[in-house]
C-alpha cells in the first residue's frame, strides 16, 4: 500500500492498495491521523471492494478500509490479519 495526502476537508489519504492479480490495485481516500503516509506503505489491511465509488469531496473512493476508532485521539486503527496473507485474499 501507499498513500499520500488527498484534497479533501477533512484529514485524509489517497491510497493505492494492492489486491492481487484477480481484482488489481484500487485507490482508496480515508481519514487516518493515527499513521504517516511512510507508515502505510506496505501494511496489509481489511478492506472491502464491493460497495462500488464513492466520492469524497474532489476524491472517488473505491475502497471501504476497514478500522476502529481510537479512543485516545478519536482517528482511526485499521483492521489487520495477524500474519501476512496473499493479496486479495477472501473475507468471510
């Protein structure tokens, strides 16, 4: 995964996430204070691909990442696998 700072209100990143050869790479904006584009790189995350666009201000999300709201500093902990899996992998 990468991500930089997208143009939206609110604080947010644009994502380019790897779901493996089947689905391809989509690109995602969500609102993230709990990490820096450099901590995102190459992290796996729960994310859904099905919901179809959404547009977020000047962005189109096509993407639903998964998180938790953190309770210290209200931002986001994304959901994660406890080890590393294939890219794209099935949520069930």
């Amino acid at each position: 995964m990468s991500a930089v700072e997208a143009k939206t209100k609110k604080p947010t990143y644009r994502m380019t996430i790897d779901f493996g050869e089947e689905i391809g790479q989509k690109t995602s904006c969500g609102a993230y204070t709990n990490y820096t584009p450099a901590e995102l790189v190459g992290r796996q995350v729960v994310a859904i691909v099905n919901f179809g666009a959404k547009k977020m201000g000047p962005e189109l999300s096509e993407v639903l990442v998964l998180g938790v709201r953190d309770p210290e500093n209200a931002g986001t902990i994304f959901l994660t696998t406890q080890g590393s899996v294939p890219n794209g992998s099935e949520i069930f």
